[in-house]
C-alpha cells in the first residue's frame, strides 16, 4: 500500500517537474547577414489588452543597425498570462545590435 503512494507521488513530481521545465518559449529574429559583437539591450514587456494599443519598445542602439532579436517568455510569465485570462501578457525581450558595417574591401575595423 505505501509503496503506490510513493510511486503515485513520484508520477506526480515527475509531471509537475515536466511541466515546470517545458513552458519557456523563445523566438528568435535574426538578419540575412548577421554582423554580430554589437551591444545586448533587454527589455521587460508588458502588454495589456486596451483599447488604446501596446506601448512600444525601443531599442537602444548607437548605430541604429539590430543584428537579431529574441522574445523569450518563461513559466512564471506564462502562469501570469493564463491566470488574467490573457489580459496581462509579461515578455522579455532581448535585442542585439550590430556593428558598423565597414565598407566593402576595406580592411578597417
């Protein structure tokens, strides 16, 4: 008898583990032609459902040029976006700028 509810409770922390370390999401943007080593600014979205729109996110780059993007969004997020019914939506979002592109058969850095 006590070793079905060992095992029923092992199933159990099994799940909730699986559950637990599945709900992270990732999208990832990346340019054709990446020019990487630019600098990495993160961003903490929050989108509410309003009539009035989503704030915007700007990033911060010095040369205005973004090599790839990453929107991440983890269980914690996740549990808060089911919980309000979606009306709450928290996000992390990770830009990576680019580099100044040098000039074509040049040898500058």
């Amino acid at each position: 008898m006590k070793e079905g509810i060992v095992l029923q409770k092992q199933i159990g922390l099994i799940l909730v583990s699986a559950v637990l370390l599945s709900s992270c999401a990732e999208h990832r943007l990346v340019v054709q032609r990446p020019n990487p080593d630019g600098e990495q600014s993160i961003v903490h979205s929050n989108a509410f459902l309003l009539p009035r729109g989503q704030p915007r996110n700007v990033a911060q780059c010095q040369t205005n040029l973004i090599d790839e993007v990453r929107v991440k969004t983890n269980f914690g997020q996740s549990l808060v976006s089911v919980l309000t019914l979606g009306f709450y939506q928290p996000t992390t979002i990770e830009y990576y700028c680019a580099k100044i592109p040098s000039d074509e058969g040049s040898t500058d850095e």
